[in-house]
C-alpha cells in the first residue's frame, strides 16, 4: 500500500512565510535607524516640537546607541554627514531635558 505523498506547494509554504517574515523584519531593522536622520531633521526645523512622541519611538535606538559604541558613533556620522545635523550647545531643550539638535545626549 502506498501512501499519499504532500504535495511540494504545500511543504514549501511555511519555508516561504518564514522568508517573509525575515524579509520584513531586516527591512524595517534598516529602515528604523535610517528614519532618524529625516525625523530629526524635519523636527529640528519644526515649532513647536512633538518631543513626546519623538521621545518614545527613538527611545529603543538611543538605548543601543548607549550601550554600544560602534553604534552611536555610527549614528553621530549619519546625522553629521548625510543630514548636517550637528550638536547645538544653546538649542532649546526638548520634553526630556535633551538637546532638540541631538537628543540622546
């Protein structure tokens, strides 16, 4: 007696999903740290600031920055080069005591 074999279609759609989901979660892994430039270039020209919302959706990236250093001085290159975003001594001071021109630090 033989028995009914599954069809490929069928034991290649979870590996297909999976890929999906990986696809997915690196792109917005790369898009995340990426959107900080533009952000905070549009917000540092912006009056007044939503620093709140700023704050809590930058928190997970100023977090890494901390602990890690190749990535904040990846970040610090990123704003200074590519978006002309420097550090400002005497900008006004955001929601949580930080600079509007860099806030993490």
């Amino acid at each position: 007696m033989q028995t009914p074999e599954t069809p490929p279609e069928l034991i290649d759609k979870p590996k297909k999903r999976r890929r999906k989901w990986v696809r997915w979660v690196v792109v917005l892994l790369v898009l995340y740290p990426l959107s900080y430039g533009p952000v905070t270039g549009f917000l540092d020209r912006t009056d007044p600031w939503p620093t709140m919302a700023y704050d809590a959706f930058y928190t997970p990236l100023w977090w890494v920055c901390e602990r890690v250093p190749l990535c904040d001085r990846a970040l610090d290159w990123y704003l200074n080069i590519c978006w002309r975003i420097g550090w400002k001594e005497d900008a006004p001071l955001n929601f949580s005591g930080k600079h509007w021109s860099d806030p993490r630090r």
